[in-house]
C-alpha cells in the first residue's frame, strides 16, 4: 500500500530577479517509484504587490542533475501518524534549474496570483517518477514584483 507524504514550505521568497526556477524538485528513492498528485500553491504578500499577475508554471520529469541553489530542502512528512519516513527528497525553489537527461514537459499550466493554485489529481492521474529522473514543478519565469509563497506537494510513495 504506498504512503502519503506532504512537502511544505511556508514564506519561501520568488524573487523577481531569480527568473526561471524549480518551486519543488522531487526525488525518488530507488525501488520506490512515487507520483505527485496535490499542489497547493499561495501567494502571502500584500494584495497591491501580487496585483493580477499571472505565473507560469510546468511539470517536468527526467532531468537527471539536480539544481543547486536551493531556499530549502524539508523532510517530507507522512499524513499518516504511524508510517515512516519517505524515502524521497525534495528541495524547494532551486534558483539553478534541474538540467541534463530527457526532460519531457508533463503539463503547463499558471497561476493567479491572488487566488493562488490549487489541484488534486485523481488515483493514478498523478505524475510519476522513479529512479534517477527527477520531478520538478518550474516556475517559468520570474514573477513581475518579489513575492512571498506558501507551497504544500503531495506525494504518493509506492514501496
């Protein structure tokens, strides 16, 4: 039965100057193929600074290097109280993107900034990523103004 894990970051700062970045770059432990199905994405500056910009988002599976600038790198956290730790890692806001391997875009999409992004994607509608290719959710450019964000991931790890 695979485990649910969240991976969060609360007032993670998206610098205008910072351009293209990984908000969340995902790593599979071997043998234990995982599947990203929740993204929660909030911007928590002030209102007149987010104003009605619109950031543009992807999902990218197959980079094999990983970024190397990242604002955090959390422990993924279990929703279940009784399962163990993930055996994935995650890094958050990585100003130096994921790169080599076969990157193949999974879904763009973009977000409001005042409403923020929200979705939760069906059993098995997730995206997948195992062994060495890497799972990043890329802001596609950098935003307008600086903004402060919260973000929550929501990872299914299948043992």
């Amino acid at each position: 039965m695979p485990r649910i894990y969240t991976v969060e970051a609360e007032n993670v700062t998206v610098t205008n100057a910072g351009g293209d970045a990984d908000l969340v770059e995902l790593d599979a432990a071997t043998d234990k193929p995982c599947e990203l199905f929740g993204i929660k994405l909030y911007s928590t500056s002030e209102l007149q600074e987010a104003q009605e910009e619109w950031l543009r988002l992807r999902v990218i599976r197959g980079h094999t290097t990983s970024g190397s600038t990242p604002a955090a790198t959390p422990t993924p956290r279990p929703t279940a109280e009784q399962d163990s730790a993930a055996g994935f890692t995650a890094e958050i806001y990585n100003t130096t993107i994921a790169s080599a391997g076969t990157a193949i875009n999974l879904d763009s999409f973009a977000m409001q900034v005042r409403a923020g992004y929200e979705i939760f994607l069906p059993e098995y509608c997730g995206y997948t990523f195992s062994g060495a290719n890497l799972l990043v959710v890329r802001l596609m450019a950098g935003p307008a103004d600086d903004l402060s964000m919260n973000m929550t991931f929501y990872v299914r790890e299948f043992a």
